[in-house]
C-alpha cells in the first residue's frame, strides 16, 4: 500500500497549478483559472489525507518514512539527498497546509473575483503552497532551507501584490530583508550543524545525538541559538517581528494564509523538527521561552488600541506565536504544534472574517467606522464570535486547550517557567478583551460609517463555505486533540531526555484552567463594559492614561526606534559618506568636515572613486603597498627574518651550475 | 665583481619611477611611456637572475616580455586615438565622466 | 670595468628615467626613453644577454618608440597642462611607493650576499641554446604570440580607423 | 632542465579546441571582409556571429568528446577534468556573449569584433591550462589585449574609450607588477614552472623576497578579478564597455583567472612550509574580506546597474577568494563551480542590460521601471538572475555559495578565523539581497513610464529564457553536473 503513496505529489501537485497559470494565466478565462488554482490544491490535500489514513490506523509503527529520490549534491565529502520524510508532525502540518490552504484558495475566488492579476494571484499562491510544503517535508535542513526562502519569495511577491501601491512594495520588500536577517543566522546554525554533525539529515542528527557522540553543551547551544535567529525572523519574534504588521498591505487571504496559519508557524515546526538539538541547551530553551512570552505580552498590549482590523489581528498572531515559542522553550513541544494547529482554525476564521468584513465594507479597514455589521453581514459575525471565544480562551472551543496546555506546562517548568506563566496568564487576559473589543465595535452597535448610501453586504457563499468550515474546526478542534495530541506526537516530539516537568497532579491543573478561564472573562468583562454599548468610557481611559495609550498606539515607537538606530545610519553610510565621493562640493563647503580625521576620511571616500586616473593609480599603489607592508610584517610575526637561513635560501651561489640548460 | 643585488635595486628604482611616472604625469602618451619603464625595469630583473641561474628561461621571458609590450603599445595607442577622437583631450586629468 | 660600465649606464638609466618624469613634452620623454632603453641594453651586454640587447635596441628602441613618436606627431600632441585633478595620487602614492620601494630595497639587501655577483668572464649565452628553448620547449608560447600580435593589428586597425560620418 | 622534444604535430593535438577557435576567427574575417564587404551592418553582424557560435560550439564539442587527463611541454600546459569543465564553461560563455551580439550596433566592424572574441576566448582557456609563468603571462596578455580593444570598440561613445582606457592603464600596470613577482620567483626558484617552483620553494626555507613575490603576484591576479585594492578599474569599465563586452570582461574573464589564481595558489602554499602558505592565505583572507566588505557597501549606493553588477561583481570575488584561500580540492572545484555559475548569471543580467539600454538608451534605475508590464518575460529573467546572485535558493548561486562556505569551513586548520570570515561573508550576502531588491523594484512595482512593449529579438529573448532555466535548474538539481564539474 504504500509503495503507491507519492510523497513527491504532495508539492509538486500545486507547483503543477502554478506553472500553469504562470504560464498562460493571462490568456485564460478566469473560472479556468479558478478551476485550475482549486483542483490542484485539493489533489495534494487528498493525497495528504491518504497518507494520513494509511499511516496513522493501520501502520504508524513504520514512521517516520524517509523516501530518497536521487543524490541531490555529492560534493566530495559532503553528500546531501532528496530526501522527502514523513512522520505525524508531517502529516498534522501538511493536513493543516493543504487543507487551511485549499479552504483560502476557495475564499480567495470570490474575495479576489474583481482583482486585475486574478491568475497572477492564483500562481502565487499555488507556488507557495509548492515551497510551504516542501518546508516540512523536507528530511534534511538545505531541503528546508529551501522551502524556507522560497516561502519567503512567495511572500515578498504576494505582500506587493497590489503593484500600484507603494507602501505594499516597500512592505513586501521590508518582508523579504528582515526574513533575510533571519535566514542569515539560520544559514549560520546550518553551516555549524554541518562542521560538528558532518551530515544535515534530521533522522541521522538526531541518531548522531542520542548515541552520545561527546558534542558539548556549548555547542548546541551556539546552534540552538543560531537557529532561533532563523525561527524569529520567520515567526515575527522579537526583535524581527516588524515586518508581519506592514505585510497586512496585501490581499487579506494572503494574510490568512501565509501570515497567520502556515508560513509563520515554519519556525515553531523548525524548533520542533530539530528539538533534540534544542533538548540540549538550556540556555537556548530559556531565550526562547522568554522571547515567546515577552512578544505574546508585547504584541497583545499593542493590539489593544489598533484600530485598523487587520493590524489587531496581525499583533494578535504576533503574540499567540509568542505562547507557542513559550511552549516550545519549556519543552513543550507538543503543546506547541497543538497551539499551531488550533491557531491556525481560528485566527485564519479570524482573517477570513476580517476579509469579509472588509469586502462587505468596501475595503473599509478601520473600525471606527464600522459598527453594526451583525444584521447585514450574520454569518460573518457569527462564524467570527467563534473564533473570538476560540482564541480567548473560553471553553469548550479550540483555543482554551492548547492555550491551557501550553500555561500549564510553563507552570510545572521550573522557577522561569512560572514567572513566564504570569506574563502568559496576562496577555491571555489582554487577548480575551483586544478581541473582544474588535468583535464589538465591528458587529455590534450602530453603524459609524459615513457613507450612508452604501450597504454592506454579505460575501458569496465560495467566501462562507471556508468559515464555516474554519468555525466548525474551531469550535470541535480542541476537545478532539485534546489528550490524543501528545500521544500521537509522542513518537515525533517526546522530548527524550528526562523533561523537568513534575509529575502534573490533576487538581493542580484543574486550578491553573480555571485561573486561565476567570482571567480571559475578566478580559471579555472589561470590553463589554467599554464597548458593548456606545459610551465613552473608553475616551475616557485613554484620555486619563494619555501615556501609555499614545506609547501603544504608536507601537512603541518600535519602527521609529529601529530607523534611527539601524535604518537612518545604513542610509546614512550608503548616501552621504559615499555621496560624497561623487560630490565634492558639499565637503568643500562645509569646514567642519575639513577639520580633524573626519575631513581626511570623508575626502578619502570621495577621492576613491573620483573618476581620475592618477587617483586611481595612487589607491592602487596604496593598497600594494599596505598588502606589501603587512605582509612583511605578518612574515615578520612568523619569523622569517629572524629565523631566516641563508644558506638555504638560494642556491645560485653555492652552485652557480646547479640549474641545467 | 659586482653584486647582483645592485642590479635588481637599479630595477626596483626604475620600476618605482614608473609607477610615479603613473601618479604625475598628465599626457597620456606619457603615462604609456611610464608602463613600458616598468616592463624594461621587470626585464632587468630577468636578465640578472637569468644570468645568475646560468639559464636561458630568464631570457626566452624577456624576449615575450618584449614583444607583448610591443603589441600592447600598438593597441594602447589606438586606444589613446580613439580617446582623442572622442574628446580632443589627452589628459588623464579631463578623462573622468565615470564615477562613484 | 665592470663596475664604471654598470655606474656609468645605471647613471644614464636613472637620469632618463627621471627625465622622462620632468619633461613635459611627450616628444622629450620619448627621448628619455630611449635613452634608458639603450643604456638597458648595455647592462644586458653586461649580463652576457647578447640577443636580447640587439632586440632592445631594435625591438624597443626602435619599433616601439618610434610607434610612439609617431602617435605624437600624429595627434600633435603639445606640453602637458599642469592641472590638479587629484590630491589623492600625490597624498596617498608617493609615500606608499617610497614605503614599498623601502620595503623591497630591505628585502634585496637582506639577502643580497646569497643573490652573488655578476662577472663579466661569465660568458655569453650562445644563441643555439636561445633558440632550442625558444622553438622547441617554448614553442606554444611562441606561437600564441603571433595570434597576441594578430589582434593588436586587428585592434589596432579597427579602432583607428575613422568611421565616417557617424 | 628536463628533455622534452616539443613539435608542432603534438602541439596542435593538444590545442585542437584553440586550434578550431583561430582558423574559425580568421574565417570570419575572410568572410567579412571578403564576401560581405557590400553587404549591410546587421546581415554582416550576423553571419560573424553565426560562424563564431559555430566554431565555439564546435571546440567545446571537441573538448567534451575528447576528456581525459594530459600534459604538455613539461606541464606547461596541463589538461584534466577541472580544466577541461572551465575551458567548456568558457566556451559556452563566449557563444551565449556572441548570441546576444546579434542585435548590437555598437561597432561597424562585426567582423574584426568577433574575430577578436574568439581569440580573447582562445587566451581565456590557455590561461586556464597553464601552469607555466611564461605560458600564463602570454595568454594572460592575449587576453587583456583582446578585451582592452573590445571595451574601446563602441567608438561613437565617449564611455567606452574611457572605460577601454582606464582597462588598459591598469591591467598594464598590474601587468607589470605581476611580472616583477614573476621575475621573483623565478630568480628565487630558476625555473618558471609552476611544479617546479613548488618543489623549489618548500626546499627552501622561507625567504623574505617570496612574500614580496607573492604580494606582487597577489596585485596581477588582484586586478584580473577585481579584488580590492585593485578593483578601481570595475566599475568604471562595466559602465562604459559595449553590454556584451562587460559581460565577457564579467564572466569568461574571471572563469579563467580564478583557475589561474587556483593554480597558483597550489604552488605557492607548499605543504611542507605553513608559514609561507600562511602569507599567501592571509593576503588572500585580506583581499576577500575588504572585497566583501567594500563592493556590498558601494553597490548599495548605486543607481546604475552596470555599476551595481561591478561592485557586486567585486563582493563574489572576495567570496571566491575566501573558497581559493582555504585551498582544498574541495574549496578549489567549489570555486570552479562559483564562477561558472556566477558568470553564467551574469552574462543574462548583462543580456538584459543590453536590451534595456537599446530601448531606453541608459542603464539607470528608472529605465527599468515598469519591465514586468513592458515585457514580462525579460522581467522574470531579471529576476532569476538578481535573486541568484542574492543567493536565494533554489536557485543556483544558492548552491554555490552553499558549497563553497561549506568547502571552506570543511578545510582543515580553519578555526574561529575562518568560522568568522565565512559568518562575515554570509553575513554580507544578506545585506547584498537589499541593493538588488532595488532594482527588481523597478522591475516589478515602479510604473513604466511608457507602456510600449520592450522591443527584443526572438534570438535575445530565447537566449535570456534559455540561461534563466539553466539557472533555475541547476539549482533545482545543483549535482547535474557533476560527471562534469565537481561540485566539490
């Protein structure tokens, strides 16, 4: 049976979808392009779900199942394979990729019906539901790393979808640099990997780990941390996390896809994939428990006072990413991916909702002007007050598992653990009342829209049908996962060493719920009383706390505080100190360049490039003669003057006929 | 007796005064010129090795040293008609517009 | 002998040398030289390089610099402008060239006892030994020259050449 | 000196594909000159290119039919796999560089520039065969030569002398330094092979006029490939050159100076003296790191992408330097691999460039505004070939940076140094990923300012697909090669 089980179809399936409206998109009527943008999507669902089946009822005994397809690079001592891998953290991941995937492709063919670029859209997509998969089948880190980017380039090109406005391109490009940097220590954590494993395949590492093969503490933890760099810059942690909000500049299935349920959660599965490595470095573990908590605080304080709905949503994932790198940093892993997986039902809902919203309104964001929605647009609301229950925390709905789970399991983690089960019991609480607020001021109340003339209303049932469905999972998602999920990961993801969790004793867990449970009411309290009635006592709180609300409206002043620090220096650098080479004039003008080492510098950088020969031929000399100069004195350094034997350096003179003719 | 030494340092000065010849001088004939006093000061350095190996390898390079530097001054100077076409100028110092 | 002759055509080497530098007609320069080729050609004599003497002098001496005076007189070319187009050359140039020529005259120096002296009875490399190298072990080097002349002419030709009335 | 009986009969076996390349470049001018001297500038232009195209297709069919390992002239000139890979590589630029000749106007004398081509192509292989100082000063010289003469060949351009001049007084002056070290190390060693001078030089102890040989040596093969200090000539050259000579001067000219830098780096690092590897490494590390550092600075403050692709051409050579540095087979076929690749992107980006300037009449940034709606095809080429030379995988400058940090942290006796040099170096590759974002910008986000179609020709617009896929794919499935190319 599974010898008829094509792993490689899994991606290769949407890559098919996206060569072909790649390719002759542009010349299709667009329910072709519909056609072919669903279909394929939903091929590499059912071949995913097949997998599922065989895999987990009738032989899970034979995962994780590594597939070979070639020798990928055979570079003398390095060889590197095609080698796509499935275990139960696969399958989950694919069935939530493919299925959350198609489920927004079906909403994007009405979200997205009115759109110049309809099959460009399409082809992007497809391509990086290609590249997303990949990510997590891949069975070594280059495969990875692959996906990694390509989930990116997918990205970057989906955020500047809407070529005609600015800010999304220079947001899709903010995107792509800050992912960079990400990539950067990834790549780092890959190349270290390498030097001390001397293989990059998951099951072989891991193997390598647990047959003690005397690698230190020290260096795990260098590669641990080297790959939470990677992991943060893909899921918005502190400090890479500016990029997520500017990317809500593109098409808001985009955001539901690629920015909330699958390609942010890449560096939570990249923690898990490789938690063996992580399982021993401590130091590692705790900076990303306390990265986690300390952006799952962060991100729910500055969403309580956005008023655009995609930017609330958008530091909301922010923040519900935050708990899942909590969960990952006390080896939680499990919890983690259950949080992933439940996060990814309600706040794609959440997103899809929003879309609609925004659609009904016409694309009208801010929610100000809304109010009043529940009449016109009854499904959105309601599917969406799921999701709202579902993120809060409130039982029985998806997300008061995991997001218990994960507090929980923080609680019984040590002294840190428990200091971070505050913050996490804080931000569950700011959670409850941001979305709250968004659920009130967008459906509930009277309208606040000054366009009368215009009605909203509510979205095709190609919209309707995936929230349902995304309702559906978020209300049952939970309680179904709930005990079985660890179980079932426990092959994948149970840490093996001695975790320090203490035995968890059932009434301590029952207290920590309900805490949980009273601290999100206490949030759905506090909003309901600002926001369920038109009142101005949330004008009133702002204005007597005018510090604090201005501090987070204006997030911090993170972006600005980012520009001056590391934006305006590298302009800086690239206009102004080499501006000045082509530019003499400003230097000449100004005297207080010309005094000191400053002038000498600027004129040097100036001079360098100048365009003029002789200039040239002098930096020329210079640098020969500065390589000429240390290199003597680096030879110098080794001895050679001082050891230098004559009689061994040139034969001419001991035997002028030594050299034949 | 002469020690060889004082040949290669005639060369090394003579190579120097080359590359300062590529510093100072504004005619571009002249800067041509200052390449082949590099190549002559490189070919001394040959011929006294050559001399002091007591082989003809030294030699044989000074012979292709001379004649590649022949043909370079004849593609050089058709570079430096070209340059004058263009820009009725042979000085290094007006042959800038690219920068930066 | 052997020491007035190498003072005496050093001298003229370096004086042409330097000369070259000073004048500011490209003409003089030539001139210059010439001179410091012709003295070279000497020192090679001194060297026992027989041919390659007469090749400087016909080689060098002859084709090169008369291809050069010819582009003078050609382009009519006048005294060099003093203008000032870099500081840097002369700021940052000359004391790197002072330094590496500081440099290399020390390294000479230092091991100036084991490079030996240069005899005049050391006799001359006969010409058959010349041409055995050059025609049998060097031959492909030889024989790429005259593919590296084949595109100076072609350069040459084809840059030189006035292209109507574009 | 050892008795080797050299004839022309065993000289021309083993120069056939140079062979091939001359006799075609003379017929190409017979044929020009003699048959189509009435004919018009474009029929002219392109039955030269055909016939190049041919004669190079022809010698690198010759070299791929005929592998196997030789030596000339006692290792003068020396024919293995690696070697044979580069000259193929070179070839196959030189005909890509001719295909996107077709359409190019810049000279009235096509049959004298593809003539020169091949023969610049014919110095570019023997460089990469020779290990003799005399046979790589020689092909070394053919080759500037040719490519000095090409860059000056747009004569209606003021740019272009200037570029071809500045070219030439540089490369004459590092010429001229790299045979003061050749004199060296043959005055050191008393041969000019480059065995021989290993072998000489590790019986030696270390000499203090070796690290001066090496220095000047370093400054020659610095210029070749752009590496700082001796860079200043790039980018002013890139700008001016005729688009299909910079891509040259950008591609089969590195090819073969980075295995001549390779080459020499074997015989200068002799195992039995570490200190004098040492100084040859260390100049070496320098060079890469101020390469790095400086070309990725500069580009970012660019607004022409001749002069970005310079500078970035400047950063990849300090990344190859670093791979030469570590002088492992394995580092030295990784950079075989990095420079083929690198120069085969490069070529298209060049392609590219041509077409944008025939139609805009410049190669700065708002001439590339709005290509994706202008001619999308192009754009996406654009854009696999940037995001390549970013390092984006899959594509294939991915691998062959992969390969090649890997290769070099893989060498022994790399410690933290190399660690942190190849951290630098990745590091800087992240930031170069902003300056081409730069231009794709253009490509794809800025509205053109006219929405008439970018005129093209069939021939460039296949020829640009066809090097974008090779792209791609070799980057899809970077071990194709390899019965070919080591990857390392």
């Amino acid at each position: 049976m599974t010898q008829h089980l094509h792993l490689w179809l899994i991606p290769i399936l949407p890559f098919v979808g996206f060569l072909l409206n790649g390719m002759l998109g542009r010349r299709l009527p667009k329910a072709v392009v519909s056609t072919i943008a669903l279909a394929f999507p939903l091929a590499s669902f059912a071949v995913v779900a097949r997998a599922a089946l065989i895999f987990i009822q009738v032989k899970p005994q034979i995962l994780p199942w590594l597939i070979n397809y070639s020798d990928w690079i055979n570079a003398g001592p390095l060889h590197i394979q095609f080698t796509l891998a499935l275990d139960q953290l696969t399958i989950l991941m694919l069935s939530i990729i493919t299925g959350v995937g198609f489920l927004i492709h079906l909403y994007s063919v009405g979200y997205m019906g009115h759109e110049e670029g309809y099959w460009r859209y399409f082809s992007y997509l497809n391509l990086f539901l290609f590249f997303m998969t990949v990510l997590v089948l891949a069975g070594n880190f280059l495969l990875m790393f692959v996906g990694w980017e390509g989930v990116g380039l997918a990205s970057y090109l989906l955020i500047g979808f809407y070529l005609d406005r600015d800010s999304a391109a220079n947001a899709g490009k903010k995107a792509f640099v800050v992912n960079r940097i990400g990539d950067f220590g990834f790549l780092v954590g890959i190349f270290l990997v390498l030097a001390n494993f001397h293989s990059l395949d998951f099951f072989a590492i891991n193997n390598i780990i647990h047959s003690n093969s005397g690698i230190s503490t020290a260096t795990f933890t260098a590669i641990g941390l080297c790959l939470i760099v990677g992991a943060c810059g893909k899921s918005a942690q502190i400090p890479l996390y500016v990029w997520l909000p500017d990317a809500m500049e593109g098409p808001t299935p985009v955001s539901a896809l690629i920015h909330a349920a699958t390609m942010v959660t890449a560096g939570v599965y990249m923690i898990a994939r490789t938690h063996s490595i992580f399982d021993r470095a401590p130091i590692a573990l705790a900076t990303i428990a306390i990265i986690g908590a300390a952006t799952a605080f962060f991100a729910a304080t500055v969403g309580l006072v956005q008023t655009d709905i995609k930017r609330v949503l958008a530091y909301s994932t922010i923040s519900q990413l935050g708990y899942m790198f909590l969960a990952c940093g006390v080896m939680a892993y499990s919890a983690g991916v259950f949080h992933l997986m439940t996060h990814a039902f309600f706040k794609a809902l959440l997103f899809l909702g929003a879309g609609s919203v925004i659609h009904g309104m016409s694309n009208e964001q801010d929610m100000r002007k809304m109010g009043g929605l529940r009449k016109c647009l009854p499904v959105t609301c309601w599917t969406m007050f799921a999701a709202v229950l579902a993120i809060s925390g409130i039982p029985p709905f998806a997300g008061f598992f995991s997001k218990d789970a994960i507090l929980a399991e923080a609680f019984q983690a040590g002294s840190l653990g428990k200091i971070l089960y505050f913050v996490g019991l804080a931000t569950a609480g700011l959670t409850s009342f941001y979305m709250f607020r968004l659920w009130y001021l967008t459906f509930l109340g009277e309208s606040r829209s000054e366009d009368h003339d215009h009605h909203p209303h509510e979205s095709p049932w190609s919209m309707l049908l995936p929230l349902v469905i995304l309702a559906i999972l978020s209300v049952c998602g939970g309680w179904i996962g709930y005990g079985r999920f660890s179980h079932l990961l426990s092959p994948v993801i149970g840490s093996d060493i001695v975790s320090p969790t203490e035995a968890s004793s059932g009434s301590l867990e029952l207290i920590l719920s309900i805490v949980a449970v009273a601290v999100a009411a206490l949030g759905w309290f506090v909003a309901h009383l600002l926001y369920f009635k038109p009142n101005d006592r949330a004008q009133k709180l702002a204005t007597s706390a005018r510090g604090i609300y201005s501090l987070l409206l204006h997030k911090y002043w993170i972006d600005e505080l980012y520009h001056a620090i590391f934006v305006a220096p590298l302009k800086f650098i690239s206009q102004y100190i080499l501006g000045w080479i082509g530019e003499g004039v400003l230097i000449r003008g100004s005297a207080w360049v010309l005094a000191g080492i400053a002038s000498l510098t600027g004129e040097l950088l100036r001079r360098w490039q100048s365009g003029n020969l002789r200039s040239y031929s002098g930096w020329l000399v210079a640098g020969a003669a500065a390589l000429l100069l240390f290199a003597a004195i680096y030879a110098n350094h080794l001895g050679i003057w001082i050891h230098f034997d004559p009689s061994k350096v040139l034969p001419i003179s001991i035997n002028p006929n030594a050299a034949g003719h | 007796m002469i020690p060889a030494s004082w040949y290669l340092i005639l060369s090394a000065v003579l190579f120097s005064l080359g590359v300062i010849g590529f510093l100072i001088k504004r005619s571009l004939i002249t800067v041509f010129m200052s390449i082949e006093l590099m190549l002559n000061a490189v070919n001394l350095s040959f011929v006294t090795f050559a001399h002091q190996w007591h082989s003809v390898k030294g030699q044989i390079f000074v012979f292709f040293v001379m004649m590649v530097a022949a043909a370079e001054a004849a593609v050089g100077l058709a570079i430096i008609i070209a340059i004058f076409r263009a820009r009725a100028t042979l000085n290094v110092d007006q042959v800038d517009l690219m920068k930066l | 002998m052997h020491l007035i002759l190498f003072i005496i055509f050093a001298g003229f080497c370096l004086a042409g040398a330097i000369n070259l530098l000073l004048q500011t007609h490209p003409i003089n320069s030539a001139l210059s030289l010439i001179v410091v080729m012709s003295s070279l050609a000497v020192l090679y004599l001194l060297l026992g390089a027989e041919f390659l003497a007469i090749a400087q002098i016909i080689v060098y001496a002859g084709a090169v610099m008369v291809l050069f005076t010819f582009v003078v007189m050609l382009l009519n070319v006048g005294e060099e402008e003093k203008t000032h187009g870099s500081k840097a050359a002369k700021i940052i140039g000359f004391p790197a060239i002072v330094a590496a020529f500081s440099v290399l005259t020390t390294v000479i120096l230092a091991i100036q006892n084991k490079l030996g002296g240069v005899k005049l009875s050391d006799g001359v490399t006969p010409m058959t030994e010349l041409s055995t190298v050059l025609f049998r072990d060097m031959l492909l080097p030889f024989e790429l020259t005259s593919v590296l002349i084949l595109v100076a002419i072609l350069g040459a030709v084809a840059l030189a050449r006035k292209e109507g009335h574009r | 000196m050892n008795t080797f009986a050299v004839n022309y009969g065993n000289l021309f076996s083993i120069t056939i594909p140079e062979t091939i390349l001359e006799v075609v470049s003379l017929l190409v001018l017979v044929v020009d000159l003699g048959f189509l001297r009435k004919s018009t500038q474009p029929a002219r232009m392109t039955a030269a290119c055909v016939l190049g195209v041919i004669g190079s297709v022809l010698a690198g069919l010759w070299l791929l039919t005929h592998s196997g390992t030789a030596s000339f002239a006692g290792d003068a000139l020396v024919l293995n796999s690696l070697v044979a890979a580069a000259q193929i590589g070179i070839l196959l630029l030189t005909a890509l560089v001719l295909l996107l000749s077709f359409q190019a106007e810049f000279s009235r004398n096509p049959g004298e520039y593809v003539a020169i081509v091949l023969l610049a192509t014919t110095g570019m292989m023997l460089v990469a065969a020779a290990r003799d100082l005399l046979v790589i000063f020689v092909a070394l010289e053919l080759l500037s030569l040719s490519l000095y003469v090409l860059a000056a060949f747009a004569k209606s351009s003021a740019l272009s002398s200037e570029a071809a001049l500045k070219y030439y007084l540089f490369g004459g002056m590092s010429a001229a330094l790299m045979l003061f070290g050749f004199s060296y190390l043959y005055g050191l060693t008393g041969t000019t092979n480059l065995n021989g001078i290993a072998v000489s030089l590790a019986s030696q102890g270390l000499s203090p006029l070796v690290v001066v040989a090496m220095v000047l040596v370093a400054a020659g093969l610095g210029f070749k490939v752009a590496a700082v200090p001796f860079h200043l000539w790039a980018p002013d050259t890139y700008q001016g050159a005729p688009a299909p000579v910079a891509a040259l001067i950008a591609s089969g000219s590195k090819v073969a100076s980075f295995a001549v830098l390779v080459a020499v780096t074997g015989s200068l690092i002799p195992a039995a003296s570490a200190s004098r590897g040492a100084t040859w490494i260390v100049l070496l590390v320098w060079m890469a790191g101020a390469s790095i550092l400086l070309g990725n600075l500069a580009a970012l403050a660019q607004t022409s992408v001749r002069r970005l692709l310079a500078y970035s051409a400047i950063a990849h050579a300090g990344y190859m330097l670093l791979g030469i540095a570590a002088n492992t087979p394995q580092s030295g076929a990784a950079v075989f691999y990095y420079a083929l690749t690198y120069a085969l992107t490069t070529v298209g980006a060049f392609g590219v460039i041509a077409v944008v300037e025939r139609n805009m009449g410049s190669d700065r940034f708002d001439a590339f505004a709005g290509l994706s709606r202008r001619n999308p095809l192009l754009a996406a080429s654009m854009l696999i070939f940037l995001l390549s030379l970013a390092g984006i995988p899959p594509l294939v400058g991915f691998w062959a940076k992969f390969n090649l940090f890997a290769a070099v942290l893989r060498a022994p006796g790399v410690g933290a140094w190399g660690l942190g040099m190849v951290i630098f170096a990745l590091a800087a590759s992240a930031v170069s990923l902003y300056y081409y974002l730069q231009v794709l910008k253009r490509v794809y986000v800025v509205p053109a300012m006219t929405d008439e179609p970018m005129a093209v020709s069939a021939l460039e617009q296949l020829v640009l697909l066809v090097i974008a896929l090779l792209v791609a794919l070799l980057g899809i499935f970077p071990s194709a090669l390899s019965g070919w190319i080591p990857l390392g």
